[in-house]
C-alpha cells in the first residue's frame, strides 16, 4: 500500500447557530493514500463541502465554528497547529478547486499573477521565475499559447479554461493532496469530460492525492478509485469504486445507484423519498431512518456505525448485522 | 483604453454645451438687469439704453449666446460690471483657496474614512465596526456649515487654538496657513469621509463574501496579503464612483465654508457675483463650477477605467 | 408586507429614526400648543439670556425664546421638506417614467437634461435658482424641488427599463391596455420600493438644503423662524451666546440623522436581496 497522504479521524464540525447547533459533519473517517482518488459522494446540505473546508483549515477559525477529531497530514497530526502553520500548508501541500470557475479568479488581476503568487509565497520565488511556472502550468491544463494568455485578465478567458487555469494555479507547488469541490458542476457537459480527463492525466503525473466532492455518481465511476457516500454529516459507506457500484450496501447508496440512468437499460429510474433531515435536529437512531424502505425498531433508537461487512467495503447500517447474523 | 478615453470624453461635450448654454440663459433670467443694478436710485431710460447698447445687452439673447461662447471660448469671459475686473482674472485669484480647501478636505477625508471602512468590514459586528457606523451615520447627517460653527465656538473662541476666519497664502507663511485652513477643511470633508467610509465598508463586506477571496485564503495567503492584494483593489472600485460625486459635493459645499471662515474663495466670489447680480462674473463661476466637476467625473471615470480590467479591454 | 415590516422591526436604528420623526411631527403640528412662548414675541429686558429655567435653550440677540422658535422651525423644516420633495417626486418621477417607458428621442433628451442637471453641485444650483427668484419660503421649495428632481428621475427612469420588458407588461399592452393605464397600473408599483428610500432620504436633503440656503442668507425670508435663519442670526453672536447656534444645529442634525437611518432601514426592509445579511 502506498503512502497515507491524509487521515481524518472521527471528525466533527458543528455550527452555533441562534437556532441551535447545526453538526453538518458528524463523524466522518476515511483515508487517502499517495495517487489515490477518492470521492466523496452525497447530496447537497450533506456535509462533504464542510469537510473539506475543515481539512484545508478554513473552517474552524471562527469562534461559532467547533471543530473536533483528528486531521493527519502525511501522519503529521494537524488539528491543532498554529493558523500560521496550517496557512503555510495551504496551497503549497493541499490545494483546493472551487465549483464556480467563473467566480474563484480575482477579476482585477491577470490570470498569470494569481497562478505565480503561489511559487512567490510559497517557495520565495522571484517574479520573472513564478510568471515562468505560471506559463509552465498554463501549458501543462492544456491551455493554448500560454506565453500570451499568461497576461489576460479572468473575463478574457471562457468558463472551461478559466477552471483549467484554476487547476494550474492549484497545482502550482505541487500538493500532495488536491480538493476538487464539485470541480465541473457549473461547466457544460463536453468542458466536464475534458476537465475530468485533466484531472486524470495530472494525477497520474504528479501522483497527487485527490478528493473530489461530487454529487454525481458518474463522475464518480469515471475518475475515482474510491468512494464515501456522506448523508447528513455522516459517512454511510465506503468502498472502492467497482465493489460500490457492483454491490452497493447501504439503502441510501442503493437509492442514488437506481436514480441515474444507464444507457440500455430498461429499468425505471426511481428517486429516494423525502428530504435529508434538517441538521438542527437530526433524528436520534440512523439519519436516513425517515427515508428508508428497509426501516426497522433497531434504525430508531440507535445510530448503526460504519463498519467493515468484507474486504474492505464498509457500511453504517443494521441490515447488513442482519444479513450477517442471518447466515 | 484609449478607445474608451476618447470617448468618454465627447459624451462630455453635449454636457459642457449644455452647461454653457444654462450659464448664460439662467443668469438673463434673473429679475432687474446689470445695469438696473449699476445705475441704482439714478436709473433713467436713456442712461440705461446707452449702457446696454454698450455691453451689447440690446442684441437678440441667441446673438448675445454665441458672442459670448465665441469669446469664452477664446479665453475672454468679459469683465465684472462692477469691479471692471476681468472674471478670468478674478477668477483665478480666487481658484487657488478653493483648490486647497478641496484638496485638504479630499485628503483628510480619504485618509480617514478608506482605512476606518475597511477596519470595520473586516472586524464586522465589532465594537469598531458598530463606533464606526455610528460615526458614519454622524458624518452624514451633520450639516457642514454647523460643524463649521461649533468648530469656531469651540476650538476658536473657546480654546483659542485657531483662528476663527480669514486667510494667509500658502506661499506666504505655510505654517500660517495651514491653521486657517484646517478647521475649514474638516468641516467640509466630514461628510465626504463619512460617505466614502460607509461605502468603502458596504463594498468591502462584499468583496470579503466573493469565491476569490475564499481561493486566495485557499492558496495560503497571509492576512495581510488577502486585505490588501487581494480585496483593497476589487473594493475600491464603487467607492472611486463615489468620491467623484463626493467632488461635486466638495465643490458646491465650499461655497457654503468658504463663507462661514471667510476665506476669499471662488465661493465666495460666486455669493458675491449672485448678490450683486453680476452677470459676467456669476457666468464665469457657474461655468466653471460645472465643467470643473464634469472634468472630474471624467477622471474619475478614467480611473475607474484603470482600475477595471473589463472596462480597460 | 408582513416580512418588510418584520425586517424593519429588527432594525433597533430604523425604530429610533421613525420615532425621533414621530415626536418632530407632533411638535410640528402642535407647535402653538406645545412652544412654551410666542416665537416671534421680543423681549428686550431677556436678550441673549444663557440656558436657565425660564428659557431652556436660553434667548436670542432680541429675547426671544429658543426652544420656542426651535419648535415653530420644525413646521418650516418639515413643510420644505413635504413640498419641496413633493416637486422633484412628481416632476422626477414623470420624467424618468416618460424616459424608461417611450425610449427613443425622448429618452435621449431627457437623459441629456438629467447628466447637465448632474453636473451642478446641489447647493450651488440652488444658489443660482434662488438669486433668480428672490429670497421666500415659497421659492426655496421650488428651488430645492429643482435641485433634487434629477436623483427622482434618474431613479424612475431605471426601474422602468427594469420592469418594462417583464412578461405581464407586455401581456397588458396586448390586450390594449393603454400607456397611461400601464404606467398607473403595472410600472408606478414596481418602482415604488426605491422611491420610498428616496423620498425619505430626500427629505433629510431638503432640510439641510433649507438651512444652508437661509443661513447664506439667500433662503427664506429673514423673520421666518426657520433653523437656517436662527443660525445665520447666532453667527453673528457667537463670542456672546453659543447657544444661539448650537440648539438649532442640534435639531436640524437629528431630524437629518432621523431621514437617513429611517432611509438606511427602508433601503435594507425593502431590499430582499440583503435579507439576511446581518445573520
């Protein structure tokens, strides 16, 4: 097994709120190793943008923010270092993409001063030697002449190669991890695939690890390795990408299994009942108790935790205690 | 940009055409003549007939227009029907004290009010933020010309620290100058800071909630860094808007100052030339009042333009 | 409506304004009752009397009583502020309605007349417009709704080019619904909500202009009571009696600072967009 890149541990991020505390995650663990994508899957209000915001720090720093658990950083504990330190972090070992291309570049400035501002303030490099990595990782997303698209300002550029110069700026320093957050929602359907294929051919280069948020389960079999599927700030399963697809565990992950469609198929597409529970007052037993077809006694009064069922494939819910006892 | 400039600039030309044509039309509507005023109690028809054939008040007002746009434009904007003085010449004796005045307002202004509005944006809900509103709000309702009184009655007569009106070039005794010109200056640019504070705050809060703020933070940038690379210029941008109106209050408001701390300004020249109804002179003042803000809208515009990349390509 | 005036509630400032306006309307409409003195009744054994029990805010250069005149001033303040926003509502408003809804030429001059008007500051516009008409109460107002009326009109003529192309505008017109009915009927309501901002800031406007005009002393007549008059009057006694000039201010400044966070709460309870900003 390669190296674990990052470690969260029984992770908690709650919100004071006037209306009570809102626990938009709630005891999320998983691992990513070295080259390793993983996705986390779910809709949305269900705790994956949060958890990864808390990973990169910029959650937890306001005083109605309560973050608990452990972050490992290449086994380095970083939940409680100074914010000067997880600051230094930021952007130069873990680097996050943000949903909407169209916002996440600073108008005022060209596109090549925000991509070399990260070897300037990472890496103490000169001016003339960032803009250089800044040509460098316009050419490497795939952006066409690149000397010259180097000093156009974000509203010269289209939504798809601003999100690649988003990417090249993210890659900047080389992180360890990356943190795609929805990286291709706002773009067409022909600017996703190219996008997701960047992804793909960068990580394979630079054996980045990388987490992408999603809430599409194609984009999921598409780039990924593996997967956690989140519900209301809990993570419900985790598998690699086949056995998830192929042997889905959890009612909640079936139900998201059977709403995309599949080209041939003459099935019905069925959609999950409901609306995931309100965070201020989350049900006591399982989250997904009020939604699920398989519901019993036992799914009320207590919360099923996320245990391994084989090899591997994990899952948070007493059906499959059931099923085990059963044989 | 240059495109832009260009034609920035004729989009002003109607609008000094049309200044000019209110200049001259709005003054011939005032009641009682210039040369009812001159000759007073010794008004007679004849005399008054002689004089007007003189100044060439007797031609048709479309004829006397474009005599006088003919001649302004050359640079002749006639004499004071009172003082004989060229209104040019006037004019410029008194630019200088309105100059400074405005300039010493746009400066304390801006020095107070760009630093106290972001402060407050970024320690939003704190007591600075809420000290700061309040001041703001303050800033804007206090009248300037009752500022200017209190400022007198305390700082003047009370504690003697200023004189309390009149004035000393600049050139003479800088020193000097400086006292009689501060409290004048305060006064006038109050409000002004108070407007530009509250919408460097409003504009800031909203550029601190912008994606590219929360990818900067992302990218690893200091504090520092965030406000002021990565915000300052972005919040900037509504406010310059601003401050060019904010000139134009600087411009209208000093007539008001000028008056309350004597200081010989083209605002007081322009209460004279209206109390006295001196036609030439008062078409001096307003033409120059108005062309003069149109003027700094449009360098304002310009540099709204260079701070805009989207404007700027 | 229920939620604009829930939002409004909240706003603890807005709440203040409204009733600091309250008590100026009360004192404006019963002045006679409530003034402790005649306002215009000299007495010449009581000049320049310093605050003390008899006269609250102390007495002017000819021993009238200040608070007294203060209160009488509120109903000068208050009556240029009603007529003189009134003006620019209805001479802006029609011009910027005409402008947004007719487009073409009309619009084209309109706009011209709105940017030349811009480019005079207020005060010295009003300066100018009053060496026209003479020094009176009446022509102050008209001055002052001069001054004013391109900020009405800038304001109408936008929020109709906003709602003009929207659906149910178009429907009336096609079922021959004529322009005058689709002004009264579908534009004049949408465009309410930022005129209702405007009017109220305008009144804070309308005040100061008043005072500053008066205190020039090219504003109302010179034995209105008005605050712009008491200031021009205290200025001349300020070595004496700094009370002279210091009450007036104090009223024109709050019934100002009302307008404006009375405006400031509209703005934010009409506004959906900064809802929950605060939150």
């Amino acid at each position: 097994m390669k190296e674990v890149v990052l470690e969260v541990k029984n992770l908690k991020t709650h919100f004071r709120t006037r209306k009570g505390i809102v626990k938009a995650v709630d005891g999320v663990s998983f691992k990513v190793h070295k080259g390793e994508t993983f996705a986390l899957v779910g809709e949305s209000g269900c705790g994956k943008s949060v958890t990864c915001m808390t990973i990169m720090g910029l959650i937890g720093r306001k005083k109605n923010e309560v973050v608990e658990g452990d972050i490992f950083f290449k086994g380095r504990n970083i939940t409680n270092i100074s914010k000067e330190e997880r600051r230094k972090l930021r952007g130069k070992n873990m680097s996050i993409i943000f949903q909407d291309p169209m916002t996440s570049l600073n108008p005022v400035y060209t596109v090549g001063t925000q991509i070399a501002e990260m070897p300037i303030i990472h890496e103490g490099k000169s001016q003339s030697k960032a803009k250089e990595i800044a040509v460098n990782m316009l050419k490497k997303v795939g952006i066409p002449s690149p000397d010259k698209r180097v000093d156009e300002y974000p509203h010269q550029f289209s939504g798809g190669m601003r999100q690649r110069g988003v990417i090249g700026m993210s890659l900047a320093c080389n992180p360890e991890l990356l943190i795609a957050d929805e990286p291709t929602t706002a773009l067409d359907v022909t600017i996703q695939a190219q996008i997701l294929e960047l992804l793909r051919k960068l990580k394979e280069d630079t054996e980045s690890a990388i987490i992408m948020i999603t809430h599409d389960l194609g984009v999921v079999a598409e780039v990924s390795d593996s997967v956690g599927v989140m519900y209301a700030g809990t993570l419900v399963e985790k598998a690699l990408v086949k056995e998830l697809f192929k042997k889905p565990l959890h009612p909640y992950t079936k139900g998201l299994l059977k709403s995309i469609p599949k080209p041939g198929s003459k099935e019905r597409l069925t959609i999950i009942e409901g609306q995931p529970p309100d965070l201020h007052n989350a049900p006591k037993g399982c989250k997904f108790y009020p939604r699920c077809s398989y519901a019993m006694d036992k799914c009320r009064e207590e919360m099923p935790k996320l245990i391994e069922i084989e090899n591997g494939h994990k899952a948070a819910c007493w059906l499959n205690e059931v099923n085990k006892n059963g044989k | 940009m240059l495109k832009y400039v260009v034609k920035r600039i004729l989009m002003a030309i109607p609008i000094l055409i049309g200044i000019s044509v209110i200049a001259f039309f709005l003054i011939r509507l005032v009641p009682g003549d210039t040369v009812t005023a001159l000759l007073g109690v010794n008004y007679n028809e004849e005399q008054a007939l002689i004089l007007r054939a003189k100044y060439g008040l007797d031609k048709p007002l479309v004829v006397q227009y474009f005599i006088w746009l003919k001649n302004v434009v050359a640079g002749d904007f006639g004499n004071s029907f009172f003082t004989k003085e060229p209104v040019l010449s006037a004019i410029a004796d008194r630019l200088p004290v309105t100059l400074q005045l405005m300039f010493m307002s746009f400066l304390y202004s801006i020095f107070i009010a760009i630093p106290l509005g972001t402060i407050a944006a970024i320690k939003r809900n704190s007591a600075i933020d809420y000290g700061a509103s309040f001041l703001g709000l303050l800033g804007v309702s206090v009248p300037n010309f009752w500022l200017g009184t209190l400022f007198i009655l305390f700082f003047s007569l009370n504690l003697k620290w200023f004189p309390s009106g009149g004035f000393i070039s600049f050139l003479e005794d800088p020193v000097q100058n400086l006292r009689y010109m501060i409290m004048p200056s305060v006064a006038l640019g109050t409000a002004v800071g108070a407007v530009v504070m509250r919408m460097t705050r409003s504009s800031m809060l909203e550029v601190l909630g912008q994606d590219y703020i929360k990818m900067a933070e992302a990218k690893g940038v200091t504090d520092r860094r965030l406000i002021f690379n990565h915000a300052l210029k972005n919040s900037f941008i509504p406010v310059v808007t601003v401050l060019g109106i904010q000139m134009g209050y600087l411009l209208g408001g000093s007539v008001v100052i000028e008056k309350i701390f004597s200081l010989p300004g083209v605002g007081q020249l322009s209460l004279q030339a209206i109390t006295n109804r001196d036609y030439a002179l008062m078409q001096g003042c307003i033409l120059l009042v108005a062309s003069g803000f149109v003027i700094i809208n449009l360098l304002v515009d310009i540099i709204y333009a260079f701070l805009n990349p989207k404007i700027r390509y | 409506m229920g939620e604009i005036w829930y939002r409004f509630r909240k706003n603890k400032l807005a709440l203040f304004g409204f009733s600091v306006l309250l008590v100026f309307i009360i004192l404006a409409l019963a002045a006679p009752i409530i003034a402790p003195y005649d306002p215009f009744q000299m007495s010449t054994g009581e000049t320049l009397q310093s605050p003390n029990s008899a006269h609250i805010f102390g007495t002017d250069q000819f021993g009238r009583d200040i608070l007294s005149r203060i209160i009488h001033g509120t109903r000068i303040s208050f009556k240029v502020g009603i007529i003189s926003v009134g003006i620019s509502l209805v001479v802006g408003v029609a011009m910027g309605i005409c402008a947004g809804y007719f487009g073409g030429w009309i619009d084209i001059i309109i706009s011209r007349i709105i940017d030349i008007m811009f480019s005079f500051p207020d005060i010295f516009l009003a300066l100018v417009i009053m060496a026209i008409l003479g020094t009176s109460l009446t022509n102050v107002m008209i001055a002052i709704g001069i001054v004013y009326t391109p900020i009405f009109a800038r304001i109408a003529r936008g929020s109709t080019l906003t709602v003009k192309d929207n659906a149910y505008i178009e429907a009336a017109r096609s079922i021959g619904v004529g322009d005058l009915m689709t002004i009264i009927r579908h534009i004049l309501p949408n465009i309410l909500a930022p005129l209702i901002v405007q009017i109220t800031l305008s009144f804070g406007f309308a005040i100061r202009s008043e005072a500053a005009l008066s205190f020039l002393g090219l504003g109302v007549e010179p034995d209105v009571p008005s605050w712009g008059i008491m200031l021009n009057e205290g200025k001349d006694w300020m070595e004496l009696a700094w009370w002279v000039s210091v009450f007036p201010g104090l009223a024109a400044t709050l019934a100002i600072l009302s307008f404006n966070v009375l405006g400031d709460g509209l703005r934010d309870a009409l506004d959906p967009k900064l809802k929950n900003e605060s939150e």
